[in-house]
C-alpha cells in the first residue's frame, strides 16, 4: 500500500512539472527524464511530427542534444514508420522485429522496447514516447505509461505546431475547392512578369579624359586633390627632373663642344685640306646635338604634365603616387566633366539573362535609398571578368536619363530588368540553375 502511495505521488508530481512546463524543449526534458519516477526504463525516445509528417526524435533522455545521424536514433524512427501504432500502447522484442523490418539491431539498445502514442485531445496524435530496457514491461507499467500519454498529449497543445504539408494539400486539392485551386495556381504560374536582377553599380564619368605618363621617370607629387576643380592649363602632377636636368645640360654642352669643333675645322680649312674633309661630318655632328637637345628640353618640359581640358579631377590613393616610378602610356589621374555621368553595374553571371538591348535600369544609391534614377543599358563586355567583390561578372554600362547628375564615385545598388516570363519561370529559374550546377546536367 505504500509503495501503491509513493508511485500515486510521483505521477502527480510529474504531471504538474508537466502541466506546468513553460516552453517545448522543458516539457521534452520532464517527459524523457523525469518519467522514470515512474516506470524503469533505461532509454528513452520522444518522437514528435514534423511539417512533413514524419515523426522525427527530439529528444533523448540523459542526452542534451540529438545526433540525427547516430544509427540508433534511425533504426527508432525507422521501427516507429513501420511499426507504430496510432492508438494502443505496443510492445516490441527487438530480435524478432528486426528481422521482420529487415533492419539490424543496434547493439547499446535493450532487447525490450514500449511503444506508446502521444494523443492530442485536439490535433490527435502528435508523437511517440518510446522506452527501452532488460525486461518486459508489466501490465501496470503500461497502465501508468496510457495514463501519461494523455496527459502529455494534453500538455503539447500549447507548443506543437499543428501545420502540416499533408493535410494543408488534402484540404486544398482535395473534394470541392481542387479545381478552383488548381485553376488559381495556374493563372498564376502563367502571369506574365519581367525578369530583373540586382547587382553593385557606381557612377563612373562618361568619356573622360585620361592623364597618362608623357615619359618614363618618378612621380614627385600630385598638385590637384580627389574631386578637385581643374581648367585648362592648370598644373597637375610634378615627375622627378634633376636627371632630365642633368640630361639637358649635357646636351647643352656636348652642342657647344660641337659647334666650336666646327668653327675650328672651318678656320683651318683654307690652308689644310684634312679639316676641310672633316667640314661635313662634324657639321653633322652639331645638327645630331642640336636633336639631343630638343629631346633633352622636350623632356624637361614634359616633368611638368598640365590639363588639357576643364572637369574634376579623379585621383586614386593619391598618397600613393609619390615616389612611385611609371612608364610612358601609364593612367595617373582622369579629368572628367561632372555633368556627363554614366552607370558602371557588375551583374554576376548567374544573372546574365536579363542583359539585352537597351534594357532599363534604376539605380538606388546609398546616399538615397528612398529615390531612384534611372538610366538605360548602352554596352555589356563580351566575356565576364572578376568584379571588385571577386564575383565573376559581366561589366555593364548604361547611361543617365534625368536633369541633376549624381557625383561621380558614388555606390549603390542597381536593378536590371529584362524580357517577360510567366510566373513559374521567374521563381523556379534560381533553383533550376541551382540543381542543375548541381547535379552536373
């Protein structure tokens, strides 16, 4: 009798901790733990139904977390979709099921497993509690184990997810309402929508003048600063003269050494018939010095480089520049006119469907993601090349239609639209590509 008083206790002390339980996973843990107070088991499986209705373990007793993938917690689930039963408390000796089911034993799992539903007295059953032990389960064991699966099929009422794929589609293509739903769903699969994609744009100058290296030397400094207003004629970089310095006087020197060479020779001629052979060579002479001169000067001058047009100037890292060595033809700065803009887009490669001919754009820059501008596509590059995200991408140019242009250097993002499609295309297109990169098709 008291031991019938002690066992009373505990299931109503479980089934209060139960009742009680303020979220899912502490009334898992009273369920697989705590329900040994009351029944001897030595494992214990909660399975609960998913969207899929599949009935999935949750959890396990004296285990914080479940291994999906652990071979015990597939051979229940497995046992529970070939065996379970959806009403009455089943017990199962593993050897014999097993080669029923055709699935091998694990060997840490007790011979002896019970079975019991978990019955929601609103959504029906909603899982599976099953325990594990040496010995089979008595008659008053299982009595106690259908009493709490009513209670705990009570419990789960505030915190099961009730949706279900299965029964969503029954209710909705079955009986009455099929055609009608099927007649929706293919109005719109087959409405017409337009294809666009987003990708990073900047705003480039369009035609802008580029300020290369007249020749090769060092560049000493940069007069003008990023977005700094320049006129024509106004002094822009500054190259390392004094070897261009020392060249020139050099020639200098070697056309005056020439030119009295030549006085001499020409002085001497009248009495000595030597010198007077030597006339034309050493005039030759002053006229190749006179050309090593001009070269030495044009050089000098062009140390200094000078715009030739109005606009803004555009200089990258200009800290940079000082110092560093260039060769003839290489870009230093760019002068542009910050009233002609255009629209620089990377679009990944994935997205290349939507390019086609004079497609619109609408850009939507950082400084102002509420307004958009918009534009239009003028070129694409022919193949695609690394954007400065490392995302190959085909580099697109497209113009600006409105009065006030954007500053040039400004970043944002751009939408690219394309040809219409139905409906079903443009969200199924991604995972299309998807699968089929995949798969290898």
């Amino acid at each position: 009798m008291e031991n019938a008083n002690i066992k009373i206790t505990r299931l109503i002390d479980l089934e209060k901790k139960a009742r009680e339980s303020r979220n899912h996973d502490e009334l898992n843990f009273i369920i697989t733990n705590e329900t040994r107070k009351v029944v001897e088991y030595v494992n214990c499986f909660l399975l609960n139904r998913s969207i899929t209705d599949q009935f999935q373990v949750q959890a396990i007793s004296d285990i914080a977390s479940v291994d999906r993938t652990a071979p015990t917690v597939t051979f229940i689930e497995k046992l529970i979709k070939l065996k379970g039963s959806e009403k009455d408390t089943v017990s199962f000796d593993l050897d014999q099921v097993s080669q029923e089911i055709k699935l091998e034993r694990p060997k840490n799992l007790p011979r002896h497993l019970c079975c019991i539903p978990l019955i929601s007295p609103q959504y029906g059953l909603q899982g599976y509690l099953v325990l594990s032990k040496a010995s089979l389960f008595q008659e008053d064991e299982t009595e106690l184990l259908n009493h709490l699966s009513k209670i705990y099929g009570h419990c789960y009422n505030s915190f099961l997810k009730t949706f279900s794929f299965k029964k969503y589609f029954d209710e909705k293509f079955r009986g009455k309402k099929s055609k009608r739903t099927l007649i929706i769903a293919l109005i719109i699969c087959l409405f017409p929508v337009q294809l666009k994609s987003t990708a990073p744009v900047e705003v480039i100058p369009k035609n802008p003048f580029v300020v290369t290296a007249p020749i090769n030397g060092v560049v000493e400094r940069i007069i003008v600063n990023n977005n700094s207003q320049v006129k024509k004629g106004d002094l822009l970089i500054r190259l390392e003269d004094e070897d261009l310095k020392s060249g020139y006087n050099v020639a200098l020197q070697a056309l005056k050494i020439a030119e009295k060479e030549l006085l001499r020779s020409r002085q001497f001629s009248f009495t000595n018939n030597e010198e007077k052979a030597r006339l034309n060579e050493l005039s030759a002479q002053v006229d190749l010095k006179k050309i090593e001169l001009k070269f030495a000067q044009e050089k000098l001058q062009n140390a200094n480089i000078y715009a030739e047009k109005d606009g803004v100037a555009i200089v990258e890292r200009k800290n940079e520049w000082q110092g560093r060595p260039v060769d003839v033809g290489e870009k230093i700065i760019t002068i542009a006119n910050p009233k002609e803009v255009e629209f620089l887009v990377w679009l990944p490669v994935k997205d290349s469907l939507v390019i086609k001919e004079k497609s619109s754009i609408k850009v939507f820059l950082d400084i102002s993601p509420i307004s958009s501008l918009s534009g239009e596509l003028v070129r694409a590059s022919y193949s695609p090349s690394l954007s400065p995200q490392d995302i190959l991408s085909y580099r697109i140019i497209g113009n600006f239609e409105g009065k006030k242009p954007p500053r040039i250097g400004l970043r944002g993002t751009a939408t690219v639209y394309g040809s219409y499609s139905i409906f079903a295309y443009y969200v199924l297109r991604r995972p299309i590509t998807f699968v089929r990169q995949f798969i290898g098709i």
